[in-house]
C-alpha cells in the first residue's frame, strides 16, 4: 500500500503543479474543493497548496480527503469506506444495501456475492457489479478475502484487490 500512496502523492504533485502553471483541467480540478470555492483565485492563484491537490485526488476516488484515504488505504479503517467500491452507474445493478455489517455478511454468506463498503454502509453485489467497476470477479484475491471487502481474512489480497480499484477509478493513469 506504500507504493500506491506514494504513487498518488506523485499525481498530486503534477496536478499541483499544472495547476499552478495555468492548466485550466488541472485549476478547476482542484478550485472545485470546498475550501477554495470561496477564494478568488484570479487575485490570489498561489493560494493553491499541494495539500489542496492530495486532497482533490483523495476526492477523485471517492474520499473526503488525504486523511480519510490513508486511514482507509494506509491505516485499513474501514468505519468509512468512502466510495471506492461504488460508481454511479451502479444503480443499474441488484444489489443488496445495508447499515449493519452482520446482516450484510450473513445475507453474503447465505446467498453468495461480494461484500463492498460505502460510506459507512455496506452493500452485496453481483459479479456484473464487479465487472462494471471494472475488476475482475474471478480474481483469486476476491476468495482469498472471503469475497468480503470490509473486513478481508487475507490484508494482502485486499491491498491488491483497492490497488485495482483505484487504477480503475483513476482511468488506468496511475502505475500501482
């Protein structure tokens, strides 16, 4: 997981820097954060800070910030997954959703599926669902887990198994 983080340290470091160099994308990627919003940057575009392009990555892959992405990829706090596991077009999908994680692990191991996490919720997906997130639902990672995000039997193969989800989020731009 150091890797991957380092790796996204490393995108935040160029979107900081096209930001500051002019990149309009790159601006407004990172303008578009809570705390800048209020800023006008036109008389003061220095005001952008590299913690203001970790946190833009950090929202891009569905965290509230830098410090929510690394107590989920770095620390495995799962209380607030965040929406990694999730994308939009995920309501398009059956998919079970639950506020306890007993109920969404018996329902898992009663009926099959995966086990993913939002927020601080929990949902039962498909394989279709896993493969328009665009992971692999026969990886041997998803067993070695127990098919169970939230609460892996196998750290390792769960790293492996976010590194994925994150490229995917990230459209492939990301060497993990």
């Amino acid at each position: 997981m150091r890797q991957l983080i380092s790796d996204l340290k490393h995108r935040a470091r160029r979107l900081h820097e096209r930001a500051l160099s002019g990149d309009a994308q790159a601006f407004e990627q990172v303008r578009a954060l809570p705390d800048l919003r209020k800023l006008d940057l036109d008389l003061v575009p220095d005001a952008i800070q590299r913690r203001h392009a970790l946190s833009a990555v950090a929202r891009e892959l569905g965290f509230s910030g830098w410090s929510h992405l690394t107590r989920v990829l770095h620390d495995r706090d799962l209380r607030d997954a965040g929406t990694l596991m999730h994308r939009e077009s995920g309501g398009a999908y059956w998919n079970i959703w639950l506020a306890s994680y007993i109920e969404a692990s018996s329902i898992r191991a009663e009926h099959g599926g995966y086990l993913l996490g939002y927020k601080s919720q929990f949902f039962v997906v498909e394989r279709h669902f896993i493969e328009s997130i665009e992971l692999d639902p026969d990886a041997p990672e998803w067993n070695a887990i127990g098919r169970d995000w939230c609460k892996p039997r196998d750290w390792g193969a769960w790293e492996r198994i976010t590194a994925q989800a994150v490229r995917a989020r990230l459209g492939r731009g990301i060497a993990v």
